[in-house]
C-alpha cells in the first residue's frame, strides 16, 4: 500500500463470475427479475489491499469503535461509478452498519481511518460480476481487519443487501442461485473448462437490459439440468451444446453486433459460445487451453479484448502481508 506508511496490509484477490446457465423466469413485485442461473468463478482476478491507519496507542477493537474515516485509491478510474455509487463503498457501509460503525465518513478527519487499493483487471460493466466481485473482497477483507467476527452465513446476508451477484462472489466457486439471485447451493463440477473471454470496448447496464427483457421476451421454463449434468460429468462438448442465456435476445436488441459476434465464435471452432450475464462480454467455450489459445487467435481482432481463462477458480484469496510499497503488482 502506497504512501500510507502502513507495515502490514490485508490482501484480497477475487475472481470473476461466469453465467452458464440464466433462465429468467418472470418480473417480480419488487421489481427484481426471478432467476435460475448457474454460476461459476473465473481466472480473472481483480485485487483490493486494506489497512487501518490512525494514531498510535489507539487500537482497540475497530468494530467497536462509531466512527471511521474511509478512502478508496482505485488502479485506474476509467469507467468506475462514483464514489458514492461504487460498490466497495457500499459494502463497507453495509458491514459498518451491521457491527455499529454508523458514521463512515468517505473524507477522513482525526482518528482511525480504513484505506483501500482497489487494482481492477475484470472487465467494467462487462457482465462478470466485476464491481460485485470487488464488494464480495471488501466485505471479506474487513470483516478480519475491523474483527467483525461474521461466518460466512452472516458475509452473506450483508452481500445480498449491496447487490444480486455479491452473495456467490463471497463464495465463489460453482453454484445454482434461484429469487433474485442471491439463494445459493453450491453445484458439482469435476475438473476444469477452458473459455476465451471477449469483451467489448463499450458497456452494458445491467438494468438497461433487464428492461430490454420486459420489453423484448417472456418468461422461460429452460431448466439448467443438462449444464449440471456436463459439469458433473466434466465433458465440455455436452457443456458447450449447454450453454444458455434468457437475457440474450434483450442484449441483441441492444446490440445487434453481439449476436453477429456470437455466431463468429461458434464459426471459429468454439463448442458453445454465450452471452456472460448482461453482457455485453461473450464467453467462447473449448476443448482445453491450447484449443482456447487457438481461437483467441483466430477472433482477437474482432474484439476490444480476448483472453484465455479457465473455470472454476475458487473464491476471494485473503493473505495478511507486507504492504505492496512503491513497486506494488
Ligand atoms: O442487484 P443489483 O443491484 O446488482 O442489480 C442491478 C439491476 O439489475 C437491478 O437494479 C435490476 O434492474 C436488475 N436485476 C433484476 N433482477 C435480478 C438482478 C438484477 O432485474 N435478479
């Protein structure tokens, strides 16, 4: 960590979430969508530092304490919501409010003040849970620094409250999520699968294309049994042949040029290609890396970025170490 002076940090690296199941199921009163999707975590991390800094001889339990002075130092600002909207923010507001830190203040005056480097290589408003991800490393990052004491039962309810795809980014891993998107199980996946990840140079919001849905599709009754049954089974044709996303077509409408992306992928030997969550990155499933390398070749020109991953990647990584310093990552 830069320029605080801080010996000791805590360390987070998270993974991004891949949907190869979304079934959107219909428009609810609250004016959510119900879902069944099946989720999966991604080789493709971003990282978040935190320290506590403040004056000396003053460190008693910080979850006790009413007051704290917040900052957060983000990599590269391209693209992020302000600060008030970001979701790191609104996750340590969450989890102050659960433990009785009420008076988070985002500028520090006197006293103990909590800062955090936020280091994005997930895509911004891509569809990956990228923004959810860094809210799942906050919460989980300051639950030990502040010594809030919450199992993962409890990391998940404050998750829920700051958004749908926060809950499985605390857990990571392979799991079956149905109302909102925040009721979990976690799902059998043998092995693992290799993707191409494109992303496009202009984002989607979540919300605009929910609402493309309502106006563009109905209610579905695809059922996820055969993605579960290739996860099971670790065969990634089955799964590629799999593949599905409800919200597709209401991402379409919005850019017709992603369903002429999609169909480029399939062309270019993908076994199944999908839309990731509400998009707009395409997800391109294949037979293993050397495969996935291959058709990350073969499409990279069509795209603003390509990379190779592989899923599942596990949940939030946390380490206590020394800080980055000068020549941090
Ligand atoms: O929960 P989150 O804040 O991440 O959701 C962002 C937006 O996506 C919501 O405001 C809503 O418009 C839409 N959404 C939805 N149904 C879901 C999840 C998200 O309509 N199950």
């Amino acid at each position: 960590m830069r320029d605080v002076g801080l010996d000791s940090v805590l360390r987070v690296r998270v993974p991004a979430k891949i949907n190869l199941f979304l079934g959107v199921r219909g428009l609810r009163a609250d004016g959510y969508h119900e879902l069944v999707t099946v989720m999966q975590t991604v080789s493709l991390y971003d990282a978040l530092e935190v320290g506590l800094t403040g004056p000396p001889g003053r460190g008693h339990h910080p979850a006790a304490r009413k007051h704290m002075g917040i900052e957060l130092r983000v990599d590269d600002l391209d693209g992020l919501p302000a600060p008030d909207d970001n979701l790191v923010l609104q996750a340590a507001r969450a989890l102050g409010s659960r433990v009785g830190l009420t008076e988070l203040a985002s500028v520090a005056a006197e006293g103990p003040r909590t800062v955090i480097d936020l280091s994005k290589r997930i895509p911004i408003a891509g569809g990956m849970a990228g923004g959810s991800a860094d809210a799942a490393a906050t919460l989980v990052a300051l639950n030990e620094l502040w010594r809030c004491e919450l199992d993962r039962e409890g990391l998940k309810e404050v998750a829920a409250e700051v958004g749908s795809d926060v809950p499985f980014c605390v857990i990571g891993g392979t799991a079956i999520a149905t109302g909102r998107g925040t009721s979990l199980a976690q799902v059998l996946c043998r092995g693992s699968f290799s993707w191409v990840v494109c992303t496009a140079g202009t984002p989607l919001q979540t919300a605009e294309v929910y609402r493309a849905w309502d106006r563009t599709s109905r209610p579905s009754e695809v059922e996820p049994d055969a993605v579960l049954t290739a996860l099971r089974s670790q065969d990634p044709v089955a799964l590629g042949a799999a593949l599905h996303n409800d919200l597709e077509a209401a991402a379409f409408a919005l850019r017709p040029e992603l369903a002429e992306a999609r169909a480029a992928l399939l062309d270019a030997g993908a076994l199944g290609a999908v839309l990731s969550g509400s998009g707009p990155t395409l997800l391109a499933l294949c037979a293993d890396p050397e495969a996935a390398r291959v058709l990350a070749d073969r499409v990279r020109a069509d795209h603003s970025d390509v990379v190779v991953t592989r899923s599942p990647a596990g949940g939030p990584d946390l380490e206590r170490g020394p800080a980055w310093g000068a020549g941090r990552r």
